[in-house]
C-alpha cells in the first residue's frame, strides 16, 4: 500500500510533466477544443454563451501532468499522443445489437452514441405524468440554464472541456411528488475506428425535484470485434459529466458501469446536489479502459441529507482505475457512507483518493469512509488517500483502508473440503466484490455482472 501526502498543488497548475512540455498539454487541449467545435449545432443560446465562457478559459488551462496533486499517480502522457477525430452524427448500431445491453426491469431507455441522441435505440413511450426523458431538444430552457454548470467542480479542467464542447446532452426531469417505478437505463455507446478514434463529450442532466423517487443505470459501453473478457478493443476516449439536482426529500439511486473497450481512455465527473432531507445512492462499477477516472462530487444543500457510496474495480493487465470522490458538507444532522473495493492483478494500478469536508456549521455529521483492496500480483499496485478534513467539534466520523492478498490459509480450508485451489481463489474473490455488487437492486444486472467479473477473473 501507498499512502503519501504531499504539498498542496493548486488543481489548476500549469507545470511540467517529466514526459511533455507543458506547452504541448496545452496545446493538445486546444485541439481537443478544435475539434469539439468543428461539429455543426444548433443549442439553445443559453448554452451557447455557456459554451462560449467554457471556451475562454481553455487558454489558462491544460491537461495535468502527474505534478498535479490530484493526478500525481495518473499518467495521462499515453492520451496526449493520439490523435483524435470528430464523433459524425450517424448512427451505426441496430436494435439487435443493444438486446444485449438491455436490462430486464427497465422499462425505459435513453441511448447516446459517441455523445448524440440516437431516438431509434431510445425507448421514452408511456411515460407517467411529470416525467420528461430525452435530449437537449426536451430540456426545459429555463431550468437547463439555471442549472447546467453549477454543480461543484465546474472549473475542473476536463468539465470545462465538456462544457466548452458537447453537442447533445440526456435530459431527465421528475417533477414533484414523481415516482419512476421502473429503472431508467442511460447507454452511453461508442464506436471503433481503427483508422483514427474518436472522441466524445456525453452530458448528463438529472433533476429529482422535492419529494420525487428515481432508479438509474448509466451505463459507458461500445460493441465491436475483438472483444475481450466481455470489452472490446479498440482505442476512443469518453469525457463524460452527469450533474444531479435532488430536491428536499427526493431520492435516486444511481448505478454506474463503466465497461469501455480495453483500449479506451475514460474521464467522468459525477456533481450531485442534494437538497433537505435528500437521499442519494451511488455504486459504481469498473470493468474497461486502458485508463479510467470518475471523479465524483457531492454537495450536502440542507440538513439531514443522506449520502452511500459504494464502488468496485477490477484491475488487470496494465490498466490504472483512479476514483475521487469528495463530501462537501454543508448543514447539521447530515451523514455519509463510503466503500470503494478494488481487485487488482498483473500490472494493474487502483488509485482512490476520499475526501469528506466537515466545516463548523455541519455539527452532528456522520461519515464513513472505507477502502479496501486485494493484490493478486507482485506488480500490482494500489494507492489509496482517505481524507477526513473536520472543523466541526461534535461530529462521529471515521476513515481507513486496508490492502491484503490471499491468504494460503484461506486457500487451505477450501482445499480440505475437496475444493480445488484455482476454484477456492474464484471463490473468495467473488465473495470480495459480491458486497458491492449486492448494492445494485437489479436481479439481472446483479446476476450480468457477476458473470462479468467471473470471466475477468478467469485470469486471474
């Protein structure tokens, strides 16, 4: 295990990478923004002026280097090397090959692919009274504009990326006292191009207003040839913000699959607001990317909110999972709970860093946080950062990680039952990642993803 701390960076550092000049970062995100904006679009203009102020500060920005505190065990030199081409407006996918996506409870679906609303996969028919599902061209202007960036983490370097450069955006509103009884499945699907890949921004906008009740599966997935352990290969990049606004006592539950092919670079931020008497529920699966990060912010807006957080990520070959998730509270009588899991073999890398932030005014505040993680091989490597950062003087709040192997006594009690070793460690690593995928209430995607993970684990 490795847990250092080092002096504090400001996140929006300029310095220089031992591997690139910083002149090259910033200019490779230039280009990026070039590219975004060499799509034709036709958005409301209050998201054209955010656009734009999005646009005029990618200038003071560029894309972290491993000085950065919040990216000094993340090299992002492999993503400054490619070469990326616009996401085109058509869609390749057909009905048949989604029926493999689908999930049995859901009764609707929004599908985006490489970042643009594909109405043919979509399903938003008999929709109860107050529940509006689709696009940018469903959104409410008033509330899109009052809402879209103001969220915590705006000025992050790649969420300004986004906001400077998405064309599209899933828009999910629930209106007050709205109960969504079936789950609502967000597919967020890209394309392979061997020749030159593709870059997407996908947005996200959820609002839960007082008192109303939501179940949703955002799900980062592509389908292609070669595909490995249930990924595809192929190289693209996803950068992706999904923004929640939960009303006093509104509640979502929130499942997030990240299951990019094994090529991909995959960047996700995740701000969630909550309001009075709130409940959000979060549990987050990794699988794919050559290199993923979810950052995830959580904003406590009134007393008595409710946060769970739960994540599990499965390393292998060289892939590197970063999970960064920070509490901010706000208000008295609010609580947190926290378990992130990572299973990591080969010369795979899990990276978590926690943050919970108690100021004076969240007296009484409850917060767990908790990390922990398995090493499979000699080269395998975890670095974790619980933070506890409390000014508030009658709070009860705790922190930890753990980072284990298995143990041969372990192996031993299966083996004296007529258990084979190679089944006993199967056997003890799916109970490992069974306390998270517990969390998910969906039987078929309980039972989907745990075949999932046996199969990756067949590696092991």
């Amino acid at each position: 295990m490795v847990v250092q701390i080092a002096p504090d960076l400001s996140p929006n550092s300029t310095t220089i990478a031992p591997q690139t000049s910083g002149e090259k970062r910033s200019s490779y995100l230039a280009h990026l923004l070039a590219l975004g904006q060499s799509v034709p679009s036709s958005l409301p203009p209050a998201i054209a002026t955010a656009q734009a102020q999005a646009a005029a500060r990618i200038p003071e920005l560029a894309i972290p280097s491993s000085r950065h505190e919040d990216w000094r065990f993340t090299d992002l030199s492999a993503l400054v090397q490619l070469q990326f081409q616009a996401t085109p407006q058509v869609c390749s996918f057909t009905l048949g090959q989604l029926a493999a996506l689908t999930i049995a409870e859901a009764r609707h679906r929004l599908v985006f692919v490489d970042g643009h609303y594909s109405p043919s996969l979509s399903s938003v028919e008999d929709l109860p009274a107050g529940v509006t599902l689709g696009n940018i061209h469903q959104a409410d202007p008033q509330r899109l504009a009052q809402v879209l960036g103001q969220q915590p983490g705006n000025e992050e370097v790649f969420t300004t990326l986004n906001t400077a450069t998405f064309q599209d955006l899933a828009w999910i509103h629930l209106a007050e006292g709205v109960i969504l009884d079936a789950p609502l499945h967000l597919i967020w699907m890209s394309t392979l191009d061997r020749q030159c890949p593709v870059v997407s921004q996908t947005r996200a906008l959820i609002l839960a207003d007082r008192g109303s009740s939501l179940h949703l599966v955002e799900d980062f997935v592509t389908l292609g040839e070669g595909c490995t352990n249930g990924l595809a290969s192929g190289t693209y990049f996803t950068n992706g913000v999904t923004e929640m606004v939960l009303g006093d006592n509104a509640f979502v539950h929130h499942s997030r699959l990240q299951r990019d092919g094994t090529g991909a670079f995959h960047i996700g931020k995740t701000a969630v607001s909550q309001g009075r008497d709130s409940r959000y529920v979060g549990v987050a699966i990794h699988l794919g990317a050559q290199m993923s990060r979810h950052n995830l912010e959580v904003v406590h807006q009134g007393e008595q909110a409710e946060t769970e957080l739960f994540g599990l990520a499965l390393v292998n070959q060289a892939q590197v999972m970063d999970t960064h998730s920070s509490i901010w509270y706000q208000h008295p009588h609010c609580s947190s709970n926290q378990l992130y899991k990572a299973i990591v073999n080969d010369r795979g890398r899990s990276v978590f860093n926690g943050r919970v932030d108690v100021p004076q005014a969240a007296q009484l505040t409850n917060a767990r946080q908790l990390n922990r993680n398995l090493l499979l091989s000699p080269q395998a490597r975890v670095d974790t950062k619980p933070q506890l950062e409390i000014v508030a003087d009658n709070v009860k709040c705790t922190h930890g990680a753990t980072v284990s192997q298995l143990e041969d006594e372990e192996i031993f009690y299966f083996q004296s039952r007529g258990i084979d070793p190679l089944s006993a460690q199967h056997l003890l690593l799916d109970g490992f990642a069974a306390e998270i995928l517990q969390k998910l209430p969906l039987e078929s995607l309980r039972q989907s993803l745990g075949r999932c993970v046996a199969c990756r684990m067949m590696d092991v």
